[in-house]
C-alpha cells in the first residue's frame, strides 16, 4: 500500500502550509514556524525546537514478545473474526497506534487532517517504505491527508474505527516533552466529538473503539458496551454502535 502523496516537491508542500521552506541556516525566521529538509526527514522548527515523524522510534514496541502487553489490541480484536482486519485510523497524529495495529496484522488506513501533522506523517510512511526494519509494518498502513468524517462510510467496508482525539488535559500537561511543545501549537483539543462519532456510527463498522484518559469521560457522553482499562488510559469499545 502506498501513501497519497499530492506534492511535486517541498516548496509547494510549504506553500500550501502557509510555511517558508528554509535552504539555508541564515535564512532562519524568527519566532516563526518553518519546515527544514534533511536526508534524513522533514522537520517542522520554530527557534531551537525541532520536530519530525519518525516511526523508528516505535520500534522496540513493534516486537512480537512486546505486543502481547498492548491492550490498544485488546481492544481492537474481533473475537471470531476471519480474515485480515480492516481498521480506520480516523484520528492518525504520528500514526503511533496505527503502527501498533499494523504490526499485529490488521489493514489500516490513516487519515490525519491537520496539513502540517499530515505531511510530516507522510514523509516518515515514505521514509519507513524504504527502510528494511519498518518497511513490512509501513506497508500496510494508508495514510491519507483530510478530515477522517468523509471516509467513514458504510461502502468503505472498515470493520474497526478507532478514535483517538486530542483530551484538554493532555494539552496541559508540563511534564510534555520539548519537541512536543511545537506539536501543541498544531493540534487542538477535539471541538467536534460528537459529529466524530455520528461519523463512526454511520459508516457501520462492527466495533468503533475510542482511546480516553483513564478516568475522562465517555467520547460524545456515549456509554461504551465494554471498556478495556489501564493505567494511564481507558479504551472503550462500542459493539455494533
Ligand atoms: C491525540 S492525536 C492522535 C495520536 C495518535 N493516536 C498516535 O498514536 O500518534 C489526535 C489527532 O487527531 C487529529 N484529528 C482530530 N479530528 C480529526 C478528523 N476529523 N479527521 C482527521 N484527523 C483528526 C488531530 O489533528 C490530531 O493530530
């Protein structure tokens, strides 16, 4: 599988981000938000902070002996169900939970509709395509840029939709790591939970499964048919919704 790539080459990617494409250190805009390319990815930065997607870094949890302790997978599994899984990823971010699924075997498509999260999701699936450790897990993701609402359809065939949309209090938080501070600048707390998951409900999957904090409430005030708890996070899974 392949991800959809709509840009001829990066001065145009940062003109439809409303972003200047930096060649040269002295160019550096200050206190602006700017993209950098190197061999070894695209970066967003503003000032000394610096951000790229990069899947290697969920490699270690990608192991076999590691999956088993996932409980995202827990909740995703359809007991019973034969063949290849098919899951919508409707909230990608950096795709972490989408490598996760894709590891254990199912399809997944991912759809993230901020352009700057989405292009830098883009070029690190472009990235782990060619990259021997990553390319088998990379293969079956779909990445595709735009609001996740227009894919959820019944002809779509998706037999799991996956919510995962940004909780206030994780935008709160100061133990967040530096490079994630420019991440907070993009991404804003979810203002349309509840058209999210009409959404879900409409396309007819079998199970929509939504990731919450471990004691947030329920997505839309919708009781789930089951929840998987841990720790830290809760997820709750909605059977034939
Ligand atoms: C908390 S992050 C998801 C993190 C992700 N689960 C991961 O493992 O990396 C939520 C993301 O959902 C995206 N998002 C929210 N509503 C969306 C929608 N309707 N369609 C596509 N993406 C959406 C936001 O832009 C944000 O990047």
């Amino acid at each position: 599988m392949k991800s959809e790539n709509m840009y001829c080459n990066d001065d145009e990617l940062a003109k439809k981000l409303n972003l200047t494409y930096i060649r040269d250190r002295g160019e550096i805009p200050k206190g602006e938000l700017y993209l950098w390319k190197e061999d070894c990815g695209l970066f967003l930065c503003k000032e000394e902070l610096s951000l790229k997607a990069d899947f290697t870094d969920s490699l270690p949890r990608l192991k076999q002996s590691n999956l088993e302790h996932e409980i995202l997978l827990k909740a995703v599994r359809i007991k019973g169900h034969e063949g290849t899984l098919k899951v919508l990823d409707a909230t990608a971010g950096f795709a972490e939970d989408s490598l996760i699924l894709a590891a254990a075997g199912f399809d997944v498509t991912c759809c993230e509709k901020n352009e700057i999260i989405s292009a830098l999701l883009k070029d690190a699936h472009a990235r782990a395509l060619k990259d021997s450790n990553l390319s088998k897990y990379a293969e079956r993701l779909d990445v595709f840029a735009g609001d996740s609402k227009e894919m959820m359809k019944p002809e779509k065939g998706f037999d799991v939709i996956y919510l995962d949309p940004m909780f206030p209090e994780r935008k709160k938080s100061g133990l967040i790591k530096k490079k994630f501070q420019l991440l907070q600048l993009l991404e804003s707390p979810c203002d349309d939970e509840e058209d999210l998951f009409a959404a879900a409900k409409g396309a007819k999957p079998k199970k929509i499964v939504v990731k919450r904090p471990a004691k947030g409430p329920y997505l839309a005030g919708c009781k789930p048919s089951h929840s998987v708890q841990g720790k830290v996070i809760r997820y709750d899974c909605y059977i034939n919704a």
